[in-house]
C-alpha cells in the first residue's frame, strides 16, 4: 500500500509496555494491508543480537557508560546495514523497539554527561533519525515494578533501580520536545486496548501526511 518505506520508532523507560505496542502496531498495520518489518534494539540482526547479549545481561557495573555507547552504536550500525535501511528502501515500513533516542538518555545523559558525544557519534555513524518515535510515557514505579515482574535475564539496566528511570522519563519527554516534529507522546498508564488505540491514531496522522 505504500511505495516509500517508512522508519517508526517507540520509546519508553523500562516496563512502559512500548514492545507489547510495538507488536500490536505491526499486527494492525498488516491487517491494513502494510509490508511491515518489526525489531528492535539492541538487537535486530544476527551480529546485533550478538551484542544484546553483552549490553543487556550481567552486573549493572559491567560496563561504563563510554563502553556501552561504543557498543550500542556498533550493533545500531549492523542494524541499519543489515535490516533497516534495506527494509525502508524496498518501500517497507520499519518499527523498532528502541532506537538512538533510548542511547540518548541512558549512555548520553541517565549514566553520565555523554550527550555530545552520543549526538556526534550517531551523526558520524548512523546518520538517521526515525520518520514518527512514539514515546510510551509512564510512571517509573509502575514501570519499573513491571518489568522487574517479568523475571527475565536481561535486567541489568532495570538493577539501577528507580532513580534511573526517573531521570530516564524526564529525559524522554525532553526529547519530546526537542525533537517535537517526529515525537508523539501516548499515555502508558492506560489499559493496553487503550493505548494501542492512541498509538494507531497517532501512526494514521502520520502515514496520511503529506510526506
């Protein structure tokens, strides 16, 4: 149904429910009758998952900040070589799960003042910005209590604790604003048919503006 492909992102602090929506995007869009490719990050390619494993699993103090954001850009990289930027060229429409804006708040100022860095290492080796982020924006002891309940491996962010998240939902609704072209920000304290209605109106706004 489209000839341009199209790069929409989602965004949150952990437990926001942003992958849940994520998923149901991609579900109702292809009902509609959409090619649509869903990842997400890190991850989303053989080599990028490869990383996932190291970035996402261990003690939170297993790497630094300057470490994490080296390795978050070379599997964001992989990623764009390998899926993204193919998918959105053959006219598909693209929804990641995180993308540079969550390196923006954890490596880039959540875990230290690495903003600039961050923003000049993005320019220099990834170059994009999605077409529509959707920001899930939620309490960060509702969320952090969520994901903390799923009981998985990859934890580590989610073991700083709720002060991290804290500063992760202020810093996600400055990027809002600082990137207020493409952001929308949905209420993630809702019920999931709820939110999911916002995130599909939101898209729909967005898919019939004029490009």
């Amino acid at each position: 149904m489209t000839s341009k492909g199209h790069f929409i992102t989602f965004e949150g602090i952990d437990g926001s429910g942003k992958s849940t929506q994520a998923r149901l995007l991609a579900d109702h869009l292809r009902c509609l009758g959409y090619d649509v490719v869903l990842t997400r990050e890190p991850g989303g390619s053989p080599g990028a998952e490869e990383i996932r494993a190291l970035v996402l699993q261990g003690d939170p103090d297993r790497w630094s900040a300057e470490t994490e954001l080296l390795l978050f850009t070379a599997a964001r990289r992989d990623h764009m070589e390998r899926l993204i930027q193919p998918a959105v060229d053959a006219g598909q429409i693209v929804i990641c799960d995180r993308f540079a804006d969550s390196t923006r708040m954890y490596q880039g100022l959540s875990r230290g003042d690495l903003r600039a860095k961050v923003d000049t290492l993005h320019e220099l080796m990834i170059g994009q910005e999605p077409d529509l982020t959707i920001l899930i924006d939620m309490d960060p002891g509702q969320g952090l209590a969520r994901a903390k309940g799923r009981q998985g491996t990859e934890e580590r962010f989610e073991d700083f604790g709720t002060e991290l998240q804290e500063k992760m939902r202020a810093g996600f609704l400055a990027l809002a604003k600082e990137f207020a072209s493409r952001f929308r920000t949905i209420d993630g304290g809702q019920d999931v048919d709820a939110v999911a209605r916002d995130v599909q109106s939101a898209t729909a706004s967005y898919l019939s503006s004029p490009s």
